[in-house]
DNA sequence: TTGTAAGCGTTATCAC
DNA sequence: GTGATAACGCTTACAA
C-alpha cells in the first residue's frame, strides 16, 4: 500500500461552511430547530409538525445538505454495504452473478463493494481485512482456496457471510453453489453415450471445490460404465492459456482422446481454440463439452455442450440469504443452496450440424 | 461449526468486550497505554518504543482488534473508497473496464463500490446521492445521458469526478473516453474502401456521445465521399435484441445495404445472429463492422472487423485521474484523454476466408 | 516517547 | 411535537 499524504489542514471557519458542505448543525441553525429534529425530518422516524418539516426542508434543499452517513453508520453500526469477493469479474460466469448481487442489494438499498483476487489467499485476506475494518454489513465470498483462514476473520467478527459457487470442505457456512459433481457426471455420461471411450477432463486447482468436485462427476461417471479415467485428467488454472496448454498435450497421446471435457468456461475456450488452430474438427474429430455456459449475449450462435449454471440467479440468492441475516438477528443454522446446472446439448459434441464454427 | 452467536445485547461490560468486537480503548487499557498510542502504532504514525509497540501489538492480536474505519474517516475525511457507476457491468467493454479501476484502486489502497444504471437517469440520480452521503473519495461515472444533474450533485459537493467512455457536451470536467468520431470514421472509411456504398449504421440512444459521436465520423467518411448516410442511420439501445430487431428491418429494404456498422458490441452481436437465422452469409452478402471488439478471452476465432478500444487501459487511467485528484490537493484544470481505438480488420468485412462464421 | 482533551456528524435516550 | 445531552470509535492539536 502506497503512503498517502495527509489531508489538508483544515481551515473550517465554523460561520461559514463551505458551500455544500453543510452539515445537520447548518440545517437545524437555518430552520431554527434542533439538530435532531432535522435528523428525525430527514430520516422520517419521529414526528415533526407540517410547518417544521417545511421549513427544514427548505433547510436542506437551500444548503444542499448532504447527511453523512458515517456518522449515522458510526452511531446505528449499519453501514448498508455488502461486499463481494470473488477471483475475477471478468469471467462471465462471475460478471453476471456480480449483477444479480448488485440489483438485489440496490433493491434492499445496499451498496456493493466488489473486490477481485485471483485466486491469491493473500489478496482475499487483505480484503476481507479491509472490508471488515469498513464495518461492512455482509460479506460475500467467492473462496480462492480450500483454507479457511478469510472465513474465521469474519466470524471473529460477527459479520454475516455467504460463500459463493465454491463450497469450504468441513466448514458449516450458508453457501450457494452448483451441483458439479451432478453436472460433471450428466456431461460424461452424455459423452459416453455417444460412445465416446478415450475423454479427457480438464480441470482447475486442487483444492478449489469446483475443480475438484467436476472431476469428482466425471470419474464417477466413467467407473460405472467399468472405466478409470485417471490417466487423462490434467489440472491447470481455470483460463484460456491454461485450457489451450494441457488440450495441446493431450493432442500428443496415443491414442488421442476422442472427447473433451473442460471444466469451466476459459477452459473450454482455449481446448477450442487448440483445436481449431490444428485443424481438427469440432465434433468430427474430436467433441467438447464444458461446465458453465457462455452467456446468450456474447454470442451469434451458441455451438458448445454445457452445463449451463444460472449465474444471475445465484447472485441474487447469496444476496437475498445474506440480506436475510443482515436484516434479521435471529441466527438460524447455516443453509446451503444447491441449484442443478442445465444440460444443453448443442454442436460440439454431436454430429447433427457443420464441424467447426465458434 | 456452531452458528453465528447474536451480536451480544448490548450490555456491554467496559471490562470484558465481546471477543472480536473490541475497540481502541480496549486495547489500549490491555496493553496499559492511552488509546492514542494504540492509534500510532497500528498506524505507524508518530513514534513508539519497541517496548511499548510490542505490548500494543501483543494485545491487538490477543483481543482480534480490527479498527473501526467509520471512526477513522469520521474524523481524517478519508474514506479511501472510490465509486464506479456504470450503466451495466455485463458489457464486457465495461467488465474490463471496471477490472482496470479495481485493480488499479486496489494497488493504491482503495476499496470500489460499483453500480449499474441501465441507461437510467433515475438510478443514476440516487446512486449518486448515496454515494455523496458515503462520503467516498471520488466518484468515476459513465453518463446515463446527456444531462448534467448527477455531475452538479457531485460537484457541489467538492468531491473528485472522471468521466469515463462518454462525454457530456458543454461541460468541463476530467474525461476518459475513446475518439469515436475517428474510429468511426476510420471504420466508414474501410467500407468504403471496399466498394460498398449502401452502408447502414446501428446505432444508440440520442444524448449518449458514444452514441452520437459514431453516427458523426460515419456521416462525415460518407460526405466525403459525396454521399449521404442519413436515411441508413437506425437508433435503437446498445442492446443485442435493438441491433437484431433493426437489423431486420434494414434487410427488408430494397435496395438492401451491402455493409452494416454496429456502434457498439452487443448491437453487433444482435445484427451477426439476425443474419446468419435469415441465412445471408457474412462478408458474401453483407459485411459488417462494429465499434468495441470482444475480449480474445471469450472468443474462440476472431471474426468481427472492429474498432477495439483499451478498456482495461481506459479504466486504470480513469483511476489513476481520480486518484491525483484525492490525494493531491492541488486544483489543476480538467483534463481530458482521448485514446484511439484500434482498428482491425477481419473476416467479416472482407473476402479472405470462409463466410460464415462466429 | 507518551498522554490529555476535544471534536468529527450523527442518533439514542430521556426530558419537557 | 421538540429539545438537551451523551455517545459511537477514532484522530488532531497541543502538552508534558
């Protein structure tokens, strides 16, 4: 963190703040009223009788007073402010849960602090750090990795939190997420039915309960049809570099894998891109098939296989649970949410249309 | 894990503070130290002896002292938090571009709160204000329109503004934004260059500049050339189903445009689909242009001839303005960085490869 | 090197 | 209906 100056000493003559500026102290000198009578006219709790509330309106509409809500926040310990950790918002998966997170936090009249880390412990530390030292009212936590450590900091501090998309192995926290391990198994299952034996899993991270429960479907899938798919599992990072990388080796085995599986969306991406820059045709050669969706809008004409996860509606419901203990004191046991993906079956993995496209 | 204890009733005994919920002046009468020596050395301001430094951070961690910030910026008038309000992250020019301010906030010690105005005046309006009454140290703001309100809101109350992406005419203040009257211009130009003399343009809202501005460069490219573009110009939303919806119109027009020029991503996406449904093949029978190129991340095959804009470049800039704002006083006059796009050109606006595609 | 006192702007509590 | 007073947790200004 960089040094920063100290702010400007402050020459506040008392008589004359600067305009808009003013404080409730200005506003209740201007209409003749006490301060908290401005404060109960603005914050309509309490009475005040018509001639009152007018004049302090006009108060406040002539000073251009804006209520400072750190001093409230300071006094009512309600920030009205979530946050929203997760590892990149530039994943699409991630934008669109951060909207559903937003709109259902304006709703409630929440503000939104968004925070990426990169999946860095490190970063996710500094910020919970920094968001719990903000008073935020809630945190939601996209967790970079399997510890916990980011998790007990807010719990130390009483501060309500919902995990997002990735569950904390042997933690009890309100959580929603994906059912990969389903998901994983109806895409491979999908993949053997069209008699594919030779398929590759593509994954993320150890320890990153997305990655590891994905790959935890698709051996499922793969020991009941009598087969053991360790051989052709690779881990990397969940992005395009990573997924183009590992699809680029498996392109040098033999026997070559006849099938896909990339685990989240940059995965994919790059397997396709490998693929298409060597000239083998999508399924014709080889099919793919993906966990998450790539959003209808960013795309003329959908062409991948996927288990497509509702991410809009999942950061609407990490928002409503944690708006919910916000709101409410009574602390009722941790809830999970687990929404089913949808299986959407297109080109890249079936022989109905033209072999390559996007 | 047990669930999360209620907050305890506030019968707060001054000798034995909830755990983690303790403030300065428990730390301080832990460590035998006035709570302003707690101050200095959690804030390596002014000196302490080793002694005493390693008591205060001995009891800082036994009593898991997180500071209160509220109180801080109460009293320094720093917030360190800074705002984006944008009018939809899912944009993906706006997901970079966001990424670009976090990151580029994140490094010097700030936190972001970001909002979504969809276009709204309304929300744009009340987003302000709260953002005003959270008392953050600037504000980076995408324009809903062309109204000055929210710019007033802002500035009355001294707080440091950049506008990014759009431009409000008539008024002085600190702009990010990209030349789209050139790039627009430019991309007229390849049209043109092309052969290509019945060119439509898609294009958004009256009173957006970006908007505005990509309709200007293509007028003056077509006069130019001695042509008028006006009765091929279409204003919709920067939406997917407004280019889809007025890109079927345009095909019903006989003589039917050869060329069509999206002016934004979404737009360009809608009018790609609406083509390939009715079957007409791109850049065979009618090429198409857009301004914003979509991130390589989400693409398998680039296909689109585009004026690319540096989005996460645009928002680190845009940080970085704001941030010389906050932390130095001094009052320079506003400035305004226009960064030209990129032009590229691909498939489809010319006959090189295959014509139909992502 | 450390401490005392005051105050940042608001609201809770109790009084009139 | 309206107001006086204290407090929220911290830091600035000044003192020792």
């Amino acid at each position: 963190m960089k040094t920063i100056p100290k702010p400007a000493p402050s020459v506040n003559l008392k008589n004359k703040p600067a305009a808009g500026n003013a404080t409730i102290l200005d506003v209740a000198r201007r209409a003749g009223v006490a301060p908290i009578t401005v404060s109960r006219v603005i914050n309509q709790s309490g009475y005040a009788s018509p001639a009152t509330r007018a004049r302090v309106e006009a108060a406040v509409a002539a000073l251009g007073y804006v209520p400072n809500t750190l001093a409230r926040s300071l006094r009512s310990r309600r920030t009205h402010t979530l946050a929203l950790v997760l590892t990149d918002i530039t994943n699409p998966f991630f934008t669109l849960a951060a909207r559903g997170v937003e709109d259902t936090a304006a709703e409630a009249g929440f503000t939104l602090i968004v925070c990426n880390t990169d999946e860095s412990e490190e970063k996710e530390r500094r910020y919970v750090q920094m968001l719990l030292e903000k008073q935020v009212d809630g945190i939601i936590l996209v967790p970079a990795r399997g510890r916990i450590q980011s998790v007990r900091l807010v719990e130390a501090q009483h501060t309500p939190l919902v995990l997002l998309d990735r569950r904390l192995p042997g933690h009890r926290v309100d959580t929603v997420r994906c059912d990969s391990v389903g998901g994983a198994y109806q895409l491979t299952r999908h993949l053997l039915a069209g008699g594919h034996r030779h398929i590759a899993m593509l994954s993320g991270p150890k320890g990153v309960s997305t990655a590891d429960d994905r790959i935890k479907g698709y051996c499922r899938a793969l020991s009941e049809s009598g087969m053991k798919g360790g051989e052709l599992i690779r881990r990397g990072n969940f992005t395009c570099e990573s997924g183009a990388e590992m699809t680029r080796e498996l392109l040098s085995l033999e026997p070559r894998p006849t099938a896909i599986f990339a685990a989240n969306n940059f995965l994919a991406i790059g397997t396709l891109r490998t693929l298409h820059e060597a000239g083998i045709p999508v399924p014709g050669q080889v099919s793919v098939v993906a966990f998450d969706d790539l959003p209808a809008n960013l795309l003329v004409e959908p062409f991948l296989s996927a288990a497509s996860q509702p991410a809009y509606e999942m950061g609407q419901t990490a928002a409503r649970l944690l708006l919910d203990r916000v709101l409410q004191q009574s602390p009722s046991p941790p809830r999970e949410i687990i929404v089913p993906p949808q299986i959407i079956v297109r080109q890249s993995s079936t022989f109905l249309k033209h072999p390559v496209s996007s």
